[in-house]
C-alpha cells in the first residue's frame, strides 16, 4: 500500500496524539528505541530511524540539506517503510514528509494536554499563543493546538516578518517590541525554527505557560535559553535521548541551570497521579524519536484500510 501525504494527514491530529498517548499508556517504553543514526552528507545529513513495538517494525530514512531553501526545494525529504513484525514483509510506504510534519506537533500536545485542558478550562474566551516560525511545524502546531483546545488569538514571529499566514492573526518580525507583550501575555509558546541560538526570553514567560519547543536534535543548537530552562519543569520523550541529542537541554545543564535528575519523562505523566507544578512554566522539548513515527504510521495504515 503507497500512501501519500493526502493519505496521512487524512489521519487527522486528534487521531495522531491518541496514538502517542495510547501506545505509552500502553507500556511502550520509548527508551527501548534504537539510536537514530546521523550520516554527514556531502550536501547536509541522512538519518536512519527504526523502531519495532506492537507487532510492527518501520524506518524512516531521511535527509537534511539546508541548502536546499535558496533553490525552492525542501529542506527535508523522507520515507517511512511499515513493515509486519512477524513476517517482516513491507506492507505500505508512507510520505515521510508528511508523517513527521503529522507526528511532531502530536508528541508534543499528547504530552502536555492535561495542563493544556487545565488552562483552556480557566479561560473561556481561548488560549493565547505565540509561534516563533512559520513553516509547516509552526501550522502544524497550531492546527493540532486548536483541534484539543480552543484558541482565541495567534501571533506568528518569524526574522523578516511579513503578511500574516492563515493561521495566525498577526506575523510580527523578531525585533518588534510587541513580541514581549505577547509573550508576556501567552498561554502557548510554539519554537518551531531552525535557530541555533535562542529565540525566546525566558524571563518574558509567564509561570503558567506551556512551551513547546521541536526545531533541532542537535546538542549544540537551541531554541529556549537557560533561564527558562531552569525556571521550568522540563518534560522530554526519553531523558537519555534529550541529554544526547536536545541542545537546550545539554547547554542548560553544561550551564548548571538546569538538574539533569529533575527531567521529566512523558510516559510518567501519563501514569495515574501524575502532576507537575501549576507555578513553574512547563516545557516540552522533543527531539523526534521512530517510535513516534511507527505508531502513528500504523494508525494511518489501519485507517486507510490495513489490516488489523
């Protein structure tokens, strides 16, 4: 079975966080992953990312090349191959592309909703949101934002700024002095950049909000400075995977700003009890792992018709 971007992002963001959410209820252990490999290429890097769980076993093969944008191409290509665990036979190819930009958004809400339900239930008219980047984890961000929560406003920041896109009510450029009241006032920061220094203030974060940051698994780019950092509790897919890959996690720590003891792993928020503190800021930092790609791929590969 081929299936297409159209084919996937049939699958929806509901269905993609109940899949994440699902499969770690259901004791997958994302530690148990094998280790993306990172291949230098001659024209940025390849990547390589297995995962078997729940009777399937897929890979994504993927390519960065960031020169790619000065010639109109895309930045990232990939394919995902979904494989039946027991006979090892391929049974579907999936837009890689179109899987991780799907996936990305829905770890990142599935491991926040709870606090994200809270702050919609204390707030009638909407959440208010902040995305540092425009591109299609900035929208794929606030799609699956608003497909759990009810939004009342979004504001887009981007270097050069510009014409604000459909899904945001304003687009502001990064040295505009509105961005701070935004920030200041945000019940959602969305880091969705390719920045490799930080792009947001943490002293401008309010203590009840949650930030999602998604731009880099590099140990040495960040998104979010340390004073957020250690201001925050900090939730990560797997703390080995965010102390080796998640640079605002490594550089927070090398900076003694943040405890690597006190990272929170996703799958225990999800274990009955689970909490954390409603005073301190709460930041997801995901890396992308190929669990994440697997399960949500089973779940398009059963909705277009897979067997079970």
């Amino acid at each position: 079975m081929v299936l297409d971007a159209e084919d996937v992002f049939a699958l929806g963001p509901v269905a993609a966080v109940a899949a994440i959410r699902d499969a770690l209820a259901g004791g997958l252990d994302p530690d148990g992953d094998v280790p993306r490999s990172v291949i230098p290429l001659v024209g940025g890097q390849g990547l390589l990312m297995p995962s078997e769980a729940g009777g399937w076993f897929g890979v994504k093969v993927a390519t960065v090349a960031p020169g790619n944008a000065a010639l109109g191409l895309r930045r990232i290509n990939a394919t995902y191959i979904l494989h039946d665990s027991g006979t090892l036979t391929p049974v579907a190819i999936l837009d890689g592309v179109a899987l991780t930009t799907l996936r990305t958004p829905a770890v990142a809400v599935a491991a926040c909703l709870d606090r994200l339900r809270a702050l919609a239930a204390s707030d009638a008219d909407g959440l208010r949101l902040v995305v540092f980047g425009t591109g299609p984890q900035g929208e794929g961000h606030v799609r699956t934002l608003r497909a759990h929560v009810p939004v009342a406003d979004v504001t887009a920041v981007t270097r050069s700024g510009g014409a604000a896109p459909a899904w945001a009510d304003r687009h502001l450029a990064a040295d505009d002095a509105a961005i701070a009241g935004r920030v200041r006032g945000a019940d959602v920061v969305v880091a969705a950049t390719s920045a490799r220094e930080p792009v947001v203030d943490g002293n401008l974060v309010r203590d009840s909000a949650v930030v999602l940051a998604v731009g880099s698994h590099e140990p040495s780019a960040r998104e979010l400075d340390g004073v957020l950092m250690g201001r925050a509790t900090v939730v990560v897919e797997s703390r080995d995977v965010a102390l080796r890959e998640a640079g605002d996690v490594v550089l927070a720590v090398r900076e003694g700003r943040l405890d690597p003891g006190s990272l929170v792993a996703m799958a225990d928020l999800l274990r009955p009890g689970a909490a954390v503190r409603p005073d301190r800021p709460m930041v997801v930092k995901t890396s992308g792992m190929a669990w994440e790609d697997l399960v949500v791929a089973v779940a398009v590969y059963r909705q277009r018709g897979g067997r079970l």
